[in-house]
C-alpha cells in the first residue's frame, strides 16, 4: 500500500493544520473568481450523480469502475456517481443557450473507487469543471494555447495573493508556460517511458502544457489514455501533429516530479468523435443519450476541462500528500507511514 509513496526527506508543512484550512479558502476563492473573469464562465450547479446508459458520465481512462446505486422511485434504474462532468457540460451550455465566447463552471465532487492511492491521488476528487462555447474558426491549437495561457496567469496571480499573506510560500512558477507535442517529447527523450519524459521536461521549464493526449505515438504506443468521446485527440494539426488537448504540468519541488494540475482540450466535433469511436472499437455509444445529441447537431463546439482544486491547493502549499488538503479514506499503513515522516493526513 505505501510502494507508490513518495517520502520527502526532511519534510516539514510550511503551514500548520489551521492556516492550511484558511489558505485552502484563500486559493478556492481567489482562482475560481479568476477563472471565471478571465474565461467569462457563469457558475452553475452541479450533479453529484447520473442515471447509467445516458453515455453522460465520463469514462476516463475506460476501465475505471463508477459507484452506483438504484434509485426507488425510478423503478430502481441505476444511477452512477461522476467521475466528471465533460460531457455534461457540454450538454448545459446546449440547454442554457451559452453564447459563443462565453461559458460555465461548477465545483465537482466525485468518486472514483478504481484510484490507486498515493501522494496524489485520492477516491475522492474535487475540481473546478469548466466548459466554454466557442467557434469553428477558433477550433486550432492556437486557440487552445490561448486559453491555456489565459488559465496559467489566473495560477500565477493566486500564487502572488498568497505569498503576501504567508511569505514563506516563497513564489515557484516561472514567468511563461511552454507548450510541447507528446511527439516531440517522445522524440528528445526516446528512451524514458512517458511518466519519466514528464519528469525531465517539467524539470528543465517549471511549467508545461503537454499536447497530444489519447492517439498512438510514433512508436505505436500512447503517452496517456483519453476515452473517445470528450477531447479531441485524433484531429490533425497544420505541424502533422494530432490532437487538440493536453495537460497542464507543473515541476513540483517537494515531490521532486511532474505534476498535473489539469487535464483539457478542445472536444470532439462529429467527425472527431465518429473517428475515436472508430479508433477505440466503441462505435456502439453512437446509440447513447449525449452522442445522439452530439451527432444530431445539438451540442455546440466547445473546450474544457477540469482543474484539481485539492492538487492545486497543495502544490501552493507545498504539501507532499494530497490528504493534508482533504479528508477522505487511506489504508491504516499509510497513515502509519505518512505520520512517521512528518506528513499530517487530516
């Protein structure tokens, strides 16, 4: 249970249990207002759980198993708990009549049973969903790194705030973001697997967007899964590249490693998604409630994604265990270990 712990040597929390919860306030308040702004996204409510067979939730990686429960007064049909709201989202901004250029965020509680517990990854997820209506003509890799870039000035403004309210948070982001092609990582480090390739690029630039997520590489394997139906990873760019999604990393100096903080892109139009159904031997979701939809031409074009507000919370905290920021469950050896090396799991 700890072989995945990451134990930093003389660790010690720059901030005690109490100003950790009132610095948590502070970045939860401070981004998701930024976010908005920045983006113009409206703050809607959010759904804890859907009903299964809608094709609403969000199938991740596509092995993770969803919590689910029948619910009496709907003849016991099963409902699910989200794992996120990327294509439910996309379906709010259809039923809201969203404008282009504006868009819509919400807070997201999930649970995903299937997570494979360590520094940070947790069964229980927390992020900031946004989805944002948007144009075809804005549908490039310029337009994505535009949005990319508007997202890590609302990282670097928040991490300013809270540097003058605890100095000793001393400010690690670097002035720009870089943005690479998994291509082109698979290609300046041939011989590291994709976690290691991560590792050496978020080292040499503090911050990356690494694009290109979800198609085969060059060496016939992919860098990272990405179900079929959300982002688009399959489109051509005007490099040859493909793929109009990616993550936002940042070079974490407690767990001396990449670290993602957000995972989004530009989703998939109707022959984006008829292709990576295609590409993913999956095609019979076409019959499904949200890619009927999206087929029919009710849905409009749109980028998005989710931002961890736990993970962002604890890389401005500089936390080393992602259960300093929030209670959930953790096995008891774990716990025993974490408390042996300094590291307070609340």
């Amino acid at each position: 249970m700890t072989d995945n712990l990451i134990l930093p040597a003389n660790y010690k929390p720059l901030l005690d249990l109490k100003q950790t919860e009132h610095a948590i306030t502070i970045i939860k308040e401070f981004f998701q207002s930024g976010l908005s702004s920045e983006l113009k996204l409206r703050r809607v409510t959010a759904p804890l759980f859907v009903l299964k067979g809608t094709g609403i939730n969000d199938d991740l990686n596509g092995v993770e198993r969803p919590v689910a429960f029948p619910v009496k007064d709907l003849g016991d049909r099963e409902a699910e708990i989200v794992h996120s709201l990327a294509k439910w989202k996309r379906m709010v901004l259809a039923d809201y009549d969203i404008e282009p250029g504006y868009g819509i965020y919400t807070d997201m509680n999930a649970i995903r049973p299937d997570e494979i517990m360590d520094n940070t990854h947790s069964i229980y997820v927390d992020q900031w969903d946004w989805e944002r209506h948007m144009t075809k003509d804005e549908r490039n890799a310029e337009f994505l790194k535009k949005i990319v870039k508007r997202i890590y000035e609302v990282l670097k403004r928040t991490e300013f705030i809270l540097y003058e309210k605890y100095p000793n948070l001393t400010p690690a982001l670097p002035e720009n973001i870089h943005f690479v092609h998994t291509e082109d990582l698979l290609e300046m480090y041939p011989d590291l697997s994709p976690k290691e390739r991560e590792d050496a690029i978020c080292k040499k630039y503090g911050a990356v967007f690494l694009m290109g997520i979800g198609g085969k590489l060059a060496n016939g394997e992919e860098h990272d899964g990405r179900a079929p139906d959300y982002d688009d990873w399959s489109t051509p760019q005007s490099n040859g590249y493909k793929g109009l999604n990616g993550d936002i990393l940042l070079w974490n100096p407690v767990l001396n490693g990449a670290f993602e903080i957000s995972s989004m892109g530009i989703r998939v139009d109707k022959e984006a998604l008829e292709r990576q159904l295609e590409l993913k031997d999956c095609t019979e979701r076409k019959d499904l409630l949200f890619h009927r939809r999206l087929l029919d031409g009710e849905l409009p074009l749109s980028i998005g994604g989710g931002i961890g507000q736990s993970r962002l919370c604890m890389y401005f905290l500089r936390k080393a265990h992602i259960g300093e920021i929030q209670s959930s469950l953790w096995p008891e050896e774990m716990r025993k270990v974490c408390s042996e090396n300094n590291i307070p799991l609340v």
